[in-house]
C-alpha cells in the first residue's frame, strides 16, 4: 500500500495559521523517500566542528617529514583559520639509493574523481603507504576548547613549506581548498592530500624502496547533548496546535 506522507511548509513564528495559509503541504513520492538516507541534525545542534589534515614520510634511512593542518570552527570563532605545524628530522644516516621504479597511468585521479578518492602506486619494494579518512562525531554540553590554534597561521592563497633529508611538505589555501603535498629526496616518490571542490583525494606514489607514508584527514563533529526544557516543549506543541486549524 502506497504510503503517502506529507511535508506542511510553514513557518512557525508569530501567527502559525496566517503562514500555513500561504504555504502549501507539497506530497513527497515514495520514489524520493526510497533515496532519503540518514538523519537530520537541528539547526544549533553542532556547536564545534573541525578539520585535521596530516601527512608524514619516512625514508628508508630514518629521515622524515610531515606536516599538520588543523581547523576548528565553532560559535566564538569570528573568522575560521587554518593553523600549519610541521615535523621531521634528520637521523644521520646515509642518503637512500636513488628511486628507480616508474609508474604510468592514473592521472585522472586527481582531476576527475569526485566524492572521497586514495589511491596508492608503487613501483617499490618494502614500502608501506596507508590513506585513512575518520568522522568522529560526539555529544557535549560545551564546545571544546580550541585546540587548532597551535602552529602558523595559513591565510587564503598562501602556502607554508618546510624540508628536512627525507624531503619537502607544503600546505596550501586556495580559498577553496586545502592541499598538502609532500615530494621525497631521492626520487623515492611524492604523496598528496586535497580538500576542495566537495571532495577529498588522498593519493600516494611510491618510486623507491622501504619508504613509510601516511594521510590522514580528520572531520570531528560535536553535538549539543542537553535536551530542550519542558517550557520549549510546550511552546513547539502550542505552536503544532494551530495546523488544526488549516485541517492537517
């Protein structure tokens, strides 16, 4: 049986009855139901939200790179801010043997892709590469402290390096999107992350041997957990009251 549910578009402020004359219920077929996923979330009801971009490279002979892109966004937070700390060091070891290996192919992953794209290529031995993406949502009753604000601060259209024996990372604002790209000495290969576009592309390219990659892009979510009062209860039901009237 056909089941029929309908959507009364109205807003309820100051006279509910007025609005519910002027907005009128609209059926939802039950071939659009069948592709609604999910939940919805109360407008108020996130109070924080965050982005952790990371990337670290270790070469054969111990030396490293990475760098750390933090955002956090939340209800006293007047202008959101991209803050940019880096790690790395040399071990004093020998330098890698030269990368060798070629690969070919694969370069419409960065361009031509949409949604969450990684991608990992080697044409190494011993290499170990991981492209990991974490929602972490949570609930509660305060906003967290601001915990983004570490490092240097990333303005639109800037770009931050830094370099040590294994390579160089830069961390790039478009405005539109945040980049981290890493390119290894030796040839041993390079790694990318990139949030833009509605998107996310995690990919890495390994050349050389015994190299060890990581990406990881972060999105932390926190929920509001204390329920509304009895009072703004009420006030939502004597509100729904006056649909009655409209005869829904």
């Amino acid at each position: 049986m056909k089941t029929t549910i309908w959507l009364v578009a109205a807003c309820l402020a100051t006279s509910l009855p007025a609005y519910a004359q002027v907005f009128k219920p609209i059926e939802v077929k039950d071939q659009e139901l069948a592709q609604l996923r999910g939940k919805y979330v109360m407008p108020g009801r996130i109070i924080s939200f965050g982005v952790v971009m990371s990337s670290t490279w270790q070469n054969a002979a111990g030396d490293r790179i990475g760098a750390t892109a933090n955002l956090q966004v939340q209800q006293n937070i007047y202008k959101p801010q991209f803050y940019v700390s880096f790690n790395g060091g040399n071990s004093g070891n020998a330098a890698p043997n030269t990368g060798t290996g070629v690969v070919s192919g694969g370069a419409g992953l960065a361009n031509n892709t949409q949604g969450v794209t990684q991608s990992v290529r080697s044409a190494g031995d011993y290499n170990s590469a991981y492209n990991n993406v974490q929602l972490n949502v949570s609930e509660s009753g305060v906003a967290p402290a601001n915990a983004a604000a570490v490092g240097q601060a990333l303005a639109t259209g800037a770009t931050l390096s830094s370099s040590s024996n294994a390579g160089t990372v830069s961390v790039s604002n478009s405005g539109n999107g945040l980049q981290m790209a890493i390119n290894a000495n030796q040839n041993q290969g390079q790694a990318l992350q990139r949030l833009a576009d509605g998107g996310l592309l995690q990919s890495t390219t390994l050349l050389g041997g015994s190299n060890a990659v990581n990406n990881l892009t972060q999105l932390n979510v926190v929920l509001r957990d204390n329920l509304p009062s009895a009072g703004a209860l009420n006030c939502n039901l004597d509100q729904l009251k006056g649909l009655r009237l409209t005869g829904y």
